[in-house]
C-alpha cells in the first residue's frame, strides 16, 4: 500500500514541478511589476526577429518556431533538446535552468536582458507547448 | 703520393669528418633527445583521450557544443577560456562563481599537458609555449588533419554547420576517441574515404 502510495506521489511531483517552478517565477515577476503574462504575447516575442550584432536573430534561430521539434545550436551546430513540456517534460522543472537560460539567451536574441513581463510571457508560452 | 701525405691526408679526413658529425650532434642533440623522449613517451599513451567524468562540466558545458574532452588543450587554454566565460564567442556562458571554480580545477587537471593522451600530445605539440588557443579547431595539429575536409560537409552542412560540432563525425567524441576510422560525416552516411 505504502508502495503504491509512494509510486502516485513519484508521478504527480513532475507535474508539479513545472507547474511550481513556473507559477512561483510568474508571481515574482507580477510582485516586479509585470501585467498578467500571455502565451499568446509570448509566442509572438518567440517569433519576432531582433538585429543584434548586425545579425538576424530570433528563439527560432536555435530553438525551433515548433517547439516540440529539434533545434540547432546557430554557432556549434549541436542539436538542442524540444523546450515543449509536451514531448520533453523535464523542461520548466529546474528553477536555475530556467532563470539561467532566459538571462543568457534574452541577451544573445535580443540584445539585452528580457524585462519580467517579457520572460512571463514568453514562459507562459512554452509551458503550453 | 708518398706514404706521409697519404697518412696527413688521411689523418686530416677523418678528423675533418668527425668534426662535421661532432658539431651536428652538438647542435642537435638537445632536439634529438626531445625527439626519442618524445616518441617513448608518446608510446606509453593512450590512443583516445579521457572521457569527460565530472557532471558540473557535462552539464554546463555541453549544452551548447559537446563537452569538450579536457585532454585536447593545455591548461593555459582553459584558463583563458574560464576567464572569459561572459563573451564566450559572443555567448554568455557565466555561471556561478563556485560552479565555474570547480569546472576552472576539473579542467586543469585533466588539460593535455597534464594527462597524457596521443591526441592530446600531438595537438599540444602543435601549439607554440607562448600561445594558448580557445579554440581547439585553431591549432595547427587540428587543422592539418581536417586540411581535406571540403565546407560542403561542415560549414554548408546544415547537420554539421561547425567544426565545433565533433559529434556530428566522430560519433564516439563524447567518448575521447576522435579516430579517422570511425568519422561519419552527418548527411554523408554513404560516403567513403
């Protein structure tokens, strides 16, 4: 009994988790200012092309505009993981990970850190992916 | 001839002969030595370079590019690659402070220069003391072998893109072992060389 108790609570914490991560990361961007996060505003910054550089630049460029698909690293060519929760469900369950990859990719794609409302929303997006 | 200028002739000869080979072994034996040291040592290694064992290098540093083996470059190499992690080829790869400390120890330890391995030797061999290359893709040890790899199998590749991307041919890099036998040129399947 204990057993399968055990085995339930192992299967719901993943869910959890990208629930939890996501939602505690939502309410601190709101406590910073931010309006109610949108998925659809987020796939929008996720499509949009930014010139940094001299260079076209998008989340599409390494990631993929399908987000359940393969993408490619532009330098190293090295493939990338899906960011949808959908196909890879470990995605949006470490808060570092996230906090890391939003920091460092805002910058590279559009040149500067993303505001809290630009990261809720582009979170809000890809946890419906 | 009279047998004394035969004997000074002779004399003068065999010293003039033994100078020649005094003076080279004089100027080269340093170089000669460095040589067989080299080869015996080279010997003694072996073939594949160590496998990456630490996971805070794994995982940071391979998510971008494979983790590099830490064998291919001499630690001044990856002491000037972990003093530079905020523009790291125009990425920014910082991390925490005590992340990047242990990965700085991990990658010295095991840098070419101090863990053996043929490639790695051969690649350090390639490098000049004064030079600490951040890429392994610019020594000259690296570029003589790929010398013949035409762009349409790397850089117009689109499964390739990069010499950077070394599991895309050497299927077995994430093990150490880089041996031309094993290449695969991602696209190229059917190819043969």
């Amino acid at each position: 009994m204990t057993r399968v108790l055990l085995m339930i609570v192992g299967l719901a914490v993943p869910a959890f988790a990208t629930a939890g991560v996501v939602d505690e990361l939502q309410a601190e961007y709101r406590a910073a200012g931010a309006n109610a996060p949108s998925a659809e505003q987020g796939r929008t910054l996720w499509n949009q092309t930014f010139v940094v550089d001299g260079e076209q630049r998008s989340c599409t460029t390494c990631h993929d505009a399908d987000l359940r698909k393969t993408g490619r690293h532009a330098a190293t060519g090295k493939p990338i993981e899906p960011l949808a929760p959908s196909v890879n469900p470990v995605r949006l369950t470490d808060r570092g990970e996230v906090t890391k990859w939003l920091a460092r990719n805002c910058k590279w794609t559009l040149g500067r850190v993303c505001t809290p409302e630009e990261r809720g929303h582009l979170l809000e997006f890809i946890r419906t992916q | 001839m009279n047998r004394r200028t035969y004997w000074l002739l002779s004399v003068l000869v065999i010293v003039s002969v033994g100078s020649v080979f005094v003076s080279g072994a004089m100027g080269h034996g340093d170089e000669r030595e460095d040589q067989a040291r080299w080869k015996r040592e080279w010997k003694d290694m072996p073939r594949a370079v160590a496998a990456v064992t630490n996971d805070h290098y794994a995982n940071e540093c391979g998510a971008c590019h494979i983790a590099y083996p830490p064998g291919l470059l001499p630690s001044r190499s990856w002491n000037r690659v972990m003093a530079g992690l905020e523009d790291h080829f125009g990425d920014d790869a910082s991390l925490p402070p005590e992340t990047a400390e242990i990965i700085a120890a991990y990658l010295d330890d095991n840098a070419s220069d101090r863990a053996g391995s043929r490639i790695g030797a051969k690649i350090g061999r390639s490098i000049g003391l004064s030079e600490a290359p951040l890429r392994i893709s610019e020594t000259a040890y690296f570029q003589r072998k790929h010398d013949e790899v035409p762009q349409r199998m790397v850089r117009d590749n689109p499964k390739v893109k990069s010499f950077a991307n070394c599991a895309a041919c050497h299927r077995q890099a994430e093990s150490g072992v880089f041996d031309e036998h094993d290449v695969q040129v991602a696209g190229f399947e059917q190819a043969r060389f």
